[in-house]
C-alpha cells in the first residue's frame, strides 16, 4: 500500500520550505552575529550570579547592589537572590538558557566554516546541521566536545561556586576551540 | 467496580484538570466513579460526588480500584500521600516529578526528605548530588534525576500517554506494569460565529493571517524562538497577525523583545482565557506554534485541540511531539537553524492553502482516532485487569 497522498504534499510542501531556506543559508545569510550580543549580555550576567552565589567580594557586586536601599551584606544579599530569581528564574532555569545559547552560538560558527561547497549538496548539508550531530565525523566529534565542555560548564557553575575569572577562563577555552576549528577548516 | 478518582479539577490551572473533566464524563458512563479533590468549587461538583482527598483513608474500603493522576507540580501533593498509602493505577503525565518534589521539601525548608527522596529515587549517586544541592553547590537536575520511582513502585499499574514517559517509567523498574493509553482529542466545539464576526469581535483586521500559540508562557515553551520565527515571516507578509492566548507565568516579559523586534502592533497577548474563547481563537488560526524544549514527554491537550480543529499546527521535533505522525504536524528541531525553519514552514503553509488543507485533514483523522469514548474503554480495561 502506498503512502497517503495528503502526507506526501504535506512533505512536499515543508521539504520545499527547508531547501529554499538551504539556498538562502548558502547566499549568505549568517544570523550567528544575532546570538553574539545576547550571549556577550548573558556571560556577564551569569558572571555576577555566580559572583553573588558564590559570596565573592562585595565591591565586585556593588553595580548589581547599588540601586537597591537595604542595611547590611547579609541582608543585600538575600535581597539580590531575590530579585535575580525573580528577573531570570532559578538558577538552574537560567543556566540552563545561556547553555543553550552559548552551545547554539558555537555550534553556528562551526557550521559557518563548513558551508554547503556545491548547490547540488546544500540541501543535504543544511539538514545534516540540524542533526544534533553532523554527519561530518570530524565536525561532528569536535560538536560533541564542545557540547561536553557547555554541559561540564553548566554542571560546574554551581559546583564549583565557579568564580567570574574561572567563568572568563572557561569561555576563552571554548573561545580558542572555535579558533582552532577556524584555522582547520581553513 | 466503583471507582475512587484522584485529580485536579478545574479551575485549577492545569491541563490535568481540564483532562480531567472531559474523561470523567465518559468514565462515569461505564463505572460508578466518586471524585476525591482538593479543588472543591470546581463546577464538576454539580455532576459528580466530590469529596475532599483527606476523607479518603476513612472511606477506602468502598471502592473497589483506585486512579492517581500525577503531573510535575504543587498540584499533586496530597494524591501523591494517598497514592504511597493506598496504591492503585497511576496516570503519569510527565516523564519527571523533580519539579514537584522539590516544591514539596526544599522550596518548604525540608532538606532531609529531599535528600531521602533522591536517595531513594537514584541511590548513591542521587544522595551525593541531593546533599550538594542541599548546600548550595549544584543545580536541580530536573531531568537527570526524575524521582519517578515511589510513585512507579506504588503504582499498581502506570499510565503513560507517550513512548518517552513509558521508556522513563521501564528505565526506572524494568519489570513495572505499564500501560500505554493515547491522550484523547477534546470534542470540537462548532464554530460560535462567523469568521469575519469573530474578526470583529476581537479587533483583528478583516483579511489577515492568524499564527498563533496557546498555553500558559512559561520556561519550555521557547516564546523567544516563536516570536522571532514569527518577525521574520511577518517581514514577507504584511497581513499577517500573531496572538498567544495564555497566561503568561512569573516575570517572563516579552515587550522589550516584541519592541525590538518591531512588531508590537501585530502581536497581541490575550492573558488567560475561558474556554469558548479559547476555541475562538483557536478556529480564527491558520497555523498554530506549540513548541516545548526541554520535555520529559508529557502530551499537550493543546495540541490535541488543536488537531481536533484540523488545525496546522508546528511543534518541536522532541519527547511526545515527535511521536506525532508525519503529514499530522510540522516538527522542528530545537537549536540550530530553528527560528529560520519555523519562519520556513510559515511561508510555505501560508503559500499553499493545499498542503494547509491535507495538513488540517490528517490532524482531524488523528484526533477523530482518538476520542475521549475509547479512551474511557481502555481506562476501564486497564482498571479491571490491575
């Protein structure tokens, strides 16, 4: 018995969808500098919730503090947890969220240095990106470090009362693997 | 065989009491049923007995099987203290109950039934990360540990309406009864108006096309993701309209990103709304966006809405969604490219009021399969045989 005709036009009509957005990709279209200004806002952030997590100098936290009028370290504190779960959900939530956009941000410019060689395979390539691994075994292995090294971030942020510098530290590592994946592929 | 049913009701805001109200009609129709709830002003107490959880342990001995519906939130606290006392069949409508249980113990200044908790759920390693979590020094693992096991151990049998909760349940106790019963389609309301009256009722321009979500705004419904899908669609089609029809929960704002992305004056946040508006709405949609990432499988009675209407609806290509047939939904993957693809398969549904159509057939065909009848035949099957 064939398939339904209903279900193949619908297939049709969305597999259309996916190669017309493959040749636009292919032209040029580059949105990973979309993500780039959030991720940027987001690491500040998530350095000083951990800053204020991890009970780091007070100075350090002063432009967080500053517009709330409380009496005492102990007291602020508690306040800014508030107003940062508030503002952002649990940590965990939070986290979770800039995870997600760092492992789309550095996945993106690893896609970016990959790009569809030839019309006739960008279909094929575009899809393949959309795998959570790629059907490239080098690309592919090097995505499935990096998503290691984003889940290890995020598990240790809390765990290791991670500080802003070892956060700082943790991004420029992943920043020098997108580097290196750079220089390789060209 | 007289049945004690332990559930939210409505008002309460959960898909489960709205699951709720529409299986019992058809329950009741094949097995005298007696409803044990905390929600006592529900409006269902005027068909059904209503009594509250606490007065079960002295009424017990009356029925003759017992149906737990447990779901991942504060809702769930008293029917999960009957179900560990009395066991009986278990509806379980998320794949993780961490959410829930963190509620009940940390969130309430009770750290040693946390780590009791984990302890018993995951082991040794469940006690190591409840006691880091207890200090401050590690996230929940929400998904990682899920706490599945009391109330599968309880359970005399678990009813799970997707592939994902049932593999969560079998990755918990190899050898636990489980029970597979398809969400049931809501019964589709007719059309209260005409298309152009509800246009007016609701100050919508008179030739648009509607995208639109449902459900409440909450972390996992990727509200970002959707409405940047939708201000790259609505670039190329002028007439186009969004509106999300839901509560939006805690502090999740969306003006600053809807002002950013210039589309304020297409885009319309209706809050919580009653059911008939509900499904207003829901017949003024040309494609609807229900996305949900992460997910521990649980169903959406949105989408089965949805379906029932013939409605074109995207989804994510995770947990129960992607359970979905082909042909039935669009499904995208979260992540990488998926605001371009969704805004893709906006065009393209909007482009070919054909596909549209064979879309809105099979949806019905899917929901029309699953009615709320048969799925009260298969409850009654499972309760006689457990």
């Amino acid at each position: 018995m064939g398939a339904d005709p209903r279900v193949l036009k619908v297939e049709a009509a969305l597999r259309q969808a996916r190669e017309r957005l493959a040749v636009s990709s292919a032209e040029g279209s580059d949105d990973a500098a979309l993500y780039l200004p959030h991720l940027q806002r987001s690491l500040k952030i998530v350095q000083r919730y951990a800053a204020v997590e991890s009970d780091a100098p007070f100075v350090s936290q002063l432009p967080l503090i500053a517009p709330l009028v409380v009496r005492g370290k102990t007291f602020a504190r508690r306040v800014l947890r508030g107003s940062l779960r508030g503002a952002f959900g649990s940590q965990a939530e939070f986290n979770a969220a800039v995870a997600e956009i760092l492992f789309e941000f550095t996945r993106r410019a690893a896609v970016a240095q990959n790009p569809p060689p030839t019309p006739a395979n960008r279909v094929n390539s575009f899809e393949a990106t959309c795998q959570p691994d790629s059907r490239d075994p080098v690309l592919g292995a090097v995505l499935r470090d990096l998503m290691q090294e984003i889940a290890a971030l995020r598990e240790s942020t809390r765990a290791a009362n991670l500080s802003a510098a070892e956060a700082e530290r943790a991004v420029a590592e992943l920043r020098r693997e997108l580097e290196q994946l750079k220089h390789s592929a060209e | 065989m007289k049945l004690a049913y332990f559930s939210p009701l409505p008002p309460a805001a959960t898909g489960v009491a709205d699951y709720s109200a529409t299986l019992l009609g058809a329950l009741a129709r094949q097995m005298p049923v007696e409803i044990f709830s905390d929600d006592a002003r529900s409006p269902l107490s005027q068909q059904f007995p209503v009594r509250p959880i606490a007065e079960f342990a002295a009424r017990a001995k009356h029925y003759d099987r017992r149906l737990y519906h447990l779901g991942n939130s504060a809702h769930y606290g008293a029917i999960f203290d009957t179900l560990v006392q009395f066991p009986g069949a278990v509806v379980l409508h998320d794949g993780t109950l961490h959410h829930f249980f963190v509620d009940r113990t940390l969130h309430r200044g009770n750290a040693h039934s946390y780590v009791r908790e984990m302890s018993y759920a995951h082991g040794g390693d469940g006690y190591d990360t409840a006691q880091a979590i207890v200090r401050g020094a590690f996230i929940y693992p929400f998904y990682k540990f899920p706490l599945l096991r009391r109330a599968v151990d309880a359970a005399t049998i678990t009813v799970a309406h997707s592939e994902t909760i049932r593999a969560a349940v079998v990755s918990e106790r190899a050898d636990a009864r489980i029970a597979r019963i398809d969400h049931f389609a809501f019964p589709a309301p007719p059309r209260r108006a005409a298309r152009s009256t509800l246009l007016e009722k609701f100050r919508l321009p008179r030739e648009t096309f509607i995208v639109a979500a449902f459900g409440s705004i909450a972390y996992g419904k990727r509200a970002e993701v959707t409405l940047r899908a939708f201000a790259q669609f609505a670039r190329e089609h002028p007439s186009a309209q969004f509106v999300w029809v839901g509560a939006r929960v805690g502090e999740h704002d969306l003006s600053p990103l809807v002002q950013e992305l210039g589309i304020k004056s297409r885009v319309r946040f209706t809050g919580r709304v009653d059911q008939a508006t509900l499904y207003d709405y829901m017949h003024l949609t040309d494609v609807a966006i229900n996305l949900r990432f992460p997910t521990s499988g649980e169903a959406s009675g949105i989408v089965m809405r949805l379906l029932a209407l013939g409605v074109p609806t995207i989804v994510s290509d995770a947990g129960w969604y992607a359970e979905l047939p082909r042909g039935v939904v669009a499904r995208v993957p979260a992540g990488v490219g998926e605001v371009n693809l969704i805004a893709a398969y906006l065009h393209a549904l909007a482009s070919n009021s054909s596909a549209r159509d064979s879309m809105g057939a099979l949806a019905r065909e899917y929901a029309e399969a699953r009615g709320v009848e048969r799925a009260a035949e298969e409850y009654v099957r499972v309760l006689r045989d457990n």
